[in-house]
C-alpha cells in the first residue's frame, strides 16, 4: 500500500481522535503529536503492513481502524507506560516478577529439565532491558508484547545449534539500565559465601568445553562471567554496565559459578 502523506496522516489521526473523544469523553486520549509519532514509526518500519496482513486472513485492516487500535491499548496501558518511564521501581519489579513466573511455565516446556528460578530471573531481567530499549508499538496489549519478546529469548536459547561455535557471541550492551534495580530475593553477600564454588578454570585445557558450559548460562549470568575473567572488570564496574548493586553482582556471580560447576562436573563424570 502506498504511504500516506504526513498531512494527510496527522488529519486522520486528528479525525480519530476526535471521534475516541466523543466515545469515551473521560476516557485518557493522548495527544495529537504523539499518536501520530507512533503511527509514523509504525508505518516506517513495516509493523503495520505485518500487523495489517495478519489481520486480513479474518477482515481487511484498513489505516483508520488501526489508529483505533492504538489509542484503545494507550489508553488502556498509559498508566503503567508512564510508570515505567519515569523508572518507577515497583511497576518494573511488578513486570520483572510476572516475566519471572511466565518464564518458568516456558522453561518447563522447552528445557532440558536443570533451569531452576535463577533462569528464569535471567531471563525476565534480559527482557526488561529489551523493553527499556525499545519502541512499545500499542498495537497490541503490552503484556502480550512482553511475553513475546520473553518467549523468542527463551526459544532462542533452546533451538540454537549444539555447537558452541555456532552459537551467537554477541552480547547485548547493558550499560546504566537504572530501572533493573536489585536482586532482592537472594540472601546477602556474607551468607553466600561459599569457598568451594570458584571453578578453576586455569585447569580447563579445552576451551570449547568451557564455551560450551558458558553458553548454558543465562543471559546475565553468563554477562558477570565474561566481564570478571575476560575483561577483567571488578565489582564496581560490573554493577555500573549491569546497573545493579554489587550485591547483585555478587549473587549473579555466586549462581553462575555453581551452574559452572555443575555442568562441567556433568560434562567430567565417566559414562555409564
């Protein structure tokens, strides 16, 4: 379909919005400039053709009606949304713990049966970072949205190629995302002080091995590794690029080194 004109977009929102204001007269319509922003990075990137697509196997979607659409979800979401912008800590750690618990249920299906919570946290904290980067499209209820992005992470990880080196060695840039906050669950760092945990990995002649057990690592867990014994980073610097504390560090750390541990004792044991 051909793009509209900015004019004649921005006067079909304006048409739009007229019309969800006298639906709803105290209902939360945003303004003007805004829908129309979302509407025009929508159309920019290809999301509406994709969405409108999907759509047409029921009913033809046209442009008005997904205007609609948008400022439906905004008006339902806004309040949360403008939570979560201003960094507000409790309705980021209300999403984290609502990824935390899907991210089980999903773990227990496409797992190998040794994901524990520590996983699963992993994962909602990645998905966090993924949401605070990106553009929510209001076309689609946001804890729909989320989940989604939660799921293709989860997914990724479980049907990627066995081989370490064909895995992706990219790692997502952390750096300062405040609104991640701490790891309030865990026990503080003096109780967690384990002498037996650190894995020696000077004795670890075949570094496949290890990048292979470094890969069956959640995403920030395997994130504080690298940092520590690759780049060298202390404490301080890796809670700055992870924007936790260092007691999260220090946990994030503590349950990293004992999946190590675990899994390089599996790789170790003898055969049956």
């Amino acid at each position: 379909m051909l793009t509209p004109s900015h004019r004649s977009l921005r006067t079909l929102c304006r048409q739009r919005i007229a019309l969800a204001r006298r639906r709803a007269p105290n209902g939360f319509v945003p303004s003007e400039d805004r829908v129309l922003q979302i509407v025009q990075f929508n159309l920019e990137t290809g999301r509406f053709q994709r969405f409108a697509a999907h759509r047409a196997q029921k009913k033809p979607l046209t442009l008005a009606r997904y205007i609609d659409i948008i400022l439906s979800h905004f008006s339902y979401e806004h309040t949360r949304l403008a939570l979560l912008e201003q960094a507000d800590p409790t309705e980021w750690e209300r999403l984290r713990a609502l990824l935390a618990r899907r991210a089980i249920g999903i773990l227990r299906c496409y797992g190998n049966g040794t994901e524990r919570a520590a996983d699963a946290l992993d994962f909602a904290d990645e998905t966090c970072l993924i949401i605070f980067e990106s553009r929510y499209p209001y076309d689609i209820a946001f804890e729909a949205w989320a989940l989604t992005i939660l799921r293709h992470l989860i997914l990724a990880r479980w049907t990627r190629s066995p081989d370490a080196l064909d895995r992706a060695g990219t790692i997502i840039s952390l750096d300062a995302p405040k609104w991640l906050g701490d790891d309030v669950s865990d026990p503080p760092l003096e109780l967690l002080a384990d002498e037996q945990v650190s894995v020696p990995f000077e004795k670890i002649e075949n570094q496949s091995v290890l990048l292979n057990a470094l890969a069956q690592l959640g995403p920030l867990q395997r994130q504080v590794i690298e940092d520590e014994f690759l780049h060298q980073l202390d404490n301080a610097q890796i809670a700055r690029r992870l924007g936790k504390s260092k007691q999260a560090v220090y946990n994030l750390r503590h349950r990293a080194l004992l999946r190590l541990r675990e899994i390089l004792t599996r790789q170790n044991a003898p055969q049956e």
